[in-house]
C-alpha cells in the first residue's frame, strides 16, 4: 500500500517521461470513458433518453467553463510562479486563497439563479424536445450544476499538484470521475433510472476532488477559505484569465448550439453527435492534451526567466511529437472507423445503423484532430507568455465561422440532393435516416483546421519559430501515416470475407489485424525513415528501470537506433 501511495504522489519531470505518464493514465481513463460509452448504448442506443442525458450536461459544463476556467490552473500557475521564485509562499498561498473563496461565491450565486430559471433556459436553448422530455431535462440539469462546483475547486487545487510535478495524481482523477459515472450506470440507475447517473457523475466529481488531499495537507500553498481577500493580485488574474475564460466557453457554446441544433433532428442524432465527438476525443486527450498539459508548466518556467530560444524549442519539440503521433492515428481511425465503434458501442439497443452514423460523424471529426491537439497547445503556449487576447480573438471569428458554415451545410445538404448523395456514398450512409447529423462535424472539422492554422501562423511569427523541422515531420508522419492506413485497408478487405462480421470477435478480429498490421507499416515507414520523434520516443522509453531490468542495457544499446 505505502509503494503504491508513494507512486501516486511521486515527483516527475521531463517533458516526455511527464507525457508519456499523463497518456498512460490518459488510456486508463479513456478505456473507462469506452466502457461508459458502451454502457450508455447497450442500455438505451442512439435514443431519447440518452439525447436528454447528454443534453443535460451543457448548460452546466458551460457554467465550468465560464466560471472555474477564469480561476483555472493556466492561469494562476504563472502568478504563482512568480511568487514562490521572489521566496513568497505565503503570498502565494494568500492568492490562491483569494482565488478559491471567489469562485465559490460566484458559482453558488449564479448556479442558483440558472437552477431557478431552468425551465426557460432550457426552452430556449432545447427547442426540439417535446414538453414532457424538457421536465425531465429540467430535473437533471439541476443536479448536475453540483458537478462544475466540485471539479472546479478540484481544478484550483491542482494547482499545487501540477507546481509539485505531481503528474500521476493529476492524471489518475479523470479515471476516478469516469469510475464514478460507470457505478451510477450499473448500481444507481436501475433503481433511480437517469437520475442514478447523474448521482453517479457527482459521485465521480467528489473523488477527483478528494484524491488530492493528502498532498494538500502537506503542501504551504493549499488554499483556504478566507476573507482576507488579495484584492489587487485578484484584479491582475481577472484581467489576464477573462479572455480565456471567454475563449473556451465560446468552443463549449459550439458544443451546446449544435446539441440544441441536433435536438431538433431525427431522435438519437444528439446521441450520435456525443458518441462521436466522445470517440475522437479519446486520441487527443492520449496525445494532445497528455503533451500540452506536460509542456505547460516548463512553458511558464522558461518564459519568466526571459530564456525564450528555450521555450520556442519545447513548443516545436512538443509540436512535433504531436505531428507525429497524430497524423498515424488519423489515416488508421478512419480507415478502421466502424470497427472501433462496433467494438466499443455496438451492443444491446444500438444497432448497425447506429453504428455506421456514428462511424461517419467519427471519420468527420477525425480529420480535424490535428488541428485540434495544435490548437491545445498553442493556445497554451500564449498563456504561458501571458497573451490571453489572441486566442481570444481567433477563437471568436471561428465560433462564428463555425455557425456559418453548419448552416450553410445544413441548408445545402437538404436543398440540393446531389450533395447529400456524395457525402453519404463517401462515409457509406446510404440509406440511413438523419445523416443531417454530418454536416456538424463537418463543419467542427472544417473550421478547426482554418483557427489552428492561423493560430500556429501567428504564434511562428511572434516568437520567430522556424517551419523546416515541423515541416519535415509532417511529411515522414503524412507518408507513414498514408501507408500504414493503406496497409490496415488491405488486411481489412482479406479478412472480410472469412470472418464473421455479425459477432463482436468477429469485428474485434478485424479490426484488431488489421490495426497491427497498420501499426507495424507506420513503424516501420518512420524507421526506414530515421524519424528523430522515434529515436527520441525510445530514448525515453529505454530510461525506464523497468525496461532496463526487462531487458537489460546491452539488449537496448542494440535496439536503439
């Protein structure tokens, strides 16, 4: 028991050892948030009743967003920093104080009044639900405004877990959150049907809270209740976090506009969205958001101590691991699309159409996954240097952008019939109803690439940020990425006709040969191409004691590249 608490609160550093840890417990979580996923389609498929769960997440995920994400840990780690280095701890522990009896006032006060005029809030913002279903909306939003409070305070006292590189403790409360949501599924709905999730869900958000206790009790910086308010540092921090404040909550209000758009559509569209963006999310949470959480504090670091040719280098290392994971992941998830939702989902009440809707909407989503691990980091990399405005400024034109462009979409996928019949016959929907669902994707996706592009242009001409490197990676990663999915595509058609697509060894069988053989061809390709990524990623890989007990040191000399 004490090996395994010294583990959860051990000190890690180093950029990759930091991502490769946080996208080991990334996978954890994630296989949890697949068997979630699984649960909910096995039990109600592409329904009502999981559109109204769904559903009943957004308003309260904005309220986080908006409320928790001002006072969030990218921006107070550097205001902490520059407290803890001129040797003020008490300062420091003054501040984040002041930032925790804030935000409890705050969220209460506002969480009470959306509580209050829930019945109109959702009226508006849900118009497609029938009367009887926006009741018990109603019912469920409100339980779940407890779940921003709860993750909120977990997110500020964070803080002193990411100051003391305490990457695993951070990383293992998602996979709490998700265990809680998969006890309210199996043990609290049967009784108390979709109100057992939600209990579940709340269940999830206390042990992410309560997972860091004990380094709190030993930490000088842990946050208190108080009123002894720091006035003047709380005004800096407003200033600098209500433009990513309002930043992420416009990329939550796309989320929730196409929510209420998909409320409208065909019955489960909103379940099929939500799967879909669920799935893609799996990859970039492993690599995206396991890299840029990583990179962040040395980002910090780096930029106060004015050692900037440092911190243009962490943000084109990290950029290129991004590349060159990513870029693989996209060409065999598209390739292999229905069998990872087969595999993942396909069960009980969802059926075969649900599967190939959600599949398309995957294969839509996944083209932008690049963009939108570039977008997590970039837009870190401003904070780190205490530019919150032009991510801002970028992010809002795209949320318009995005509006626009669904629209436009929506419309032309219904008025012009020859347009619709293409992308149907692409993503092979032919014949399902709802595929109007699509053009939401399509249109995440679209713009996505356009802010991420530009985000990254401007960030390489502020900091003067070299495109060579990148460049290249992109172009081993692109071709090995390219292969690899043509080789998975070849095994894939082989196998088709002597397995049994109908049984889930079958789709499992599939997919998983085909995924291998896919894998092993990017390896290879990146191999045969002297990838710096992969002699960095064994590098780090061969430091493990593990690994040098497992295989020893002249095994590994021989391995390396």
């Amino acid at each position: 028991m004490k090996a395994i608490l010294r583990a959860l609160y051990s000190e890690i550093r180093g950029l990759h050892q930091s991502a490769y840890i946080l996208a080991f417990f990334s996978v954890a979580s994630q296989l949890l948030a697949l068997v979630r996923d699984r649960l909910f389609a096995e039990q109600f498929g592409a329904g009502t009743d999981l559109d109204l769960y769904y559903a009943a997440f957004k308003v309260p995920d904005l309220l986080f967003v908006l409320f928790a994400s001002v006072l969030s840990v990218y921006v107070l780690i550097p205001f902490v920093v520059e407290r803890i280095e001129a040797d003020k701890k008490e300062a420091a522990q003054k501040l984040l104080s002041s930032v925790l009896t804030v935000f409890v006032g705050v969220y209460v006060l506002v969480a009470s009044v959306v509580a209050i005029w829930a019945h109109p809030i959702v009226s508006f913002v849900f118009p497609g639900f029938s009367s009887e279903d926006k009741e018990v909306l109603v019912l469920l939003m409100r339980v779940l405004l407890v779940q921003p409070f709860l993750l909120g305070i977990s997110g500020m006292f964070s803080v002193v877990t990411q100051m003391g590189q305490r990457f695993v403790l951070y990383a293992i409360s998602p996979l709490l959150y998700n265990g809680g949501i998969i006890f309210g599924v199996l043990a609290l709905y049967p009784t108390y049907g979709l109100l057992g999730i939600v209990y579940g869900v709340i269940i999830g958000a206390v042990l992410h809270l309560l997972i860091q206790a004990p380094l709190l009790w030993m930490s000088p910086i842990t946050p208190r209740l108080t009123l002894d308010i720091d006035v003047r540092a709380l005004g800096a921090i407003l200033k600098t976090s209500t433009p990513r404040a309002l930043t992420l909550s416009l990329n939550q209000l796309v989320l929730l506009g196409f929510v209420g758009l998909a409320s409208g559509m065909v019955a489960g569209s909103v379940s099929v969205f939500q799967f879909a963006f669920n799935l893609q999310s799996v990859a970039l949470t492993i690599v995206g958001v396991s890299y840029s959480v990583a990179a962040f504090p040395v980002l910090v670091t780096l930029f106060s101590k004015g050692e900037y040719k440092e911190f243009v280098l962490r943000v084109e290392t990290t950029l290129r691991h991004l590349v060159f994971w990513i870029v693989p992941i996209i060409a065999l998830l598209v390739v292999l699309r229905a069998q990872f939702v087969r595999v993942v989902l396909g069960s009980g009440q969802f059926d075969w159409d649900d599967t190939r809707l959600t599949a398309a909407a995957l294969a839509l989503f996944s083209f932008s996954l690049l963009a939108q691990a570039v977008n997590l980091l970039i837009v870190r990399a401003f904070y780190a240097g205490g530019n919150t405005r032009t991510p801002f400024v970028v992010t809002f034109v795209s949320v318009c952008a995005t509006f626009s462009v669904a629209a436009l979409l929506s419309v032309l996928f219904v008025a012009w019939p020859p347009f619709a019949q293409l992308i149907e016959s692409l993503l092979r929907v032919e014949g399902i109803p709802g595929t109007s669902i699509l053009m939401l994707p399509l249109a995440y996706s679209l713009v996505h690439c356009v802010h991420a592009g530009y985000l990254l242009y401007v960030f390489m001409r502020t900091y003067e940020m070299p495109w060579r490197v990148l460049a290249m990676t992109f172009g081993r990663a692109l071709v090995a990425g390219v292969g690899g999915g043509c080789v998975a595509y070849i095994i894939l058609n082989m196998l088709v006709p002597g397995v049994q697509a109908d049984t889930f060894i079958g789709v499992f069988l599939q997919g998983g040969l085909a995924g291998i053989g896919g894998f092993t061809a990017v390896v290879g390709l990146l191999y045969l191409m002297r990838s710096p990524e992969l002699k960095e990623l064994w590098c780090t890989f061969r430091k493990w004691p593990l690994v040098t007990r497992i295989l020893g040191p002249d095994s590994i000399d021989t391995l390396a590249l």
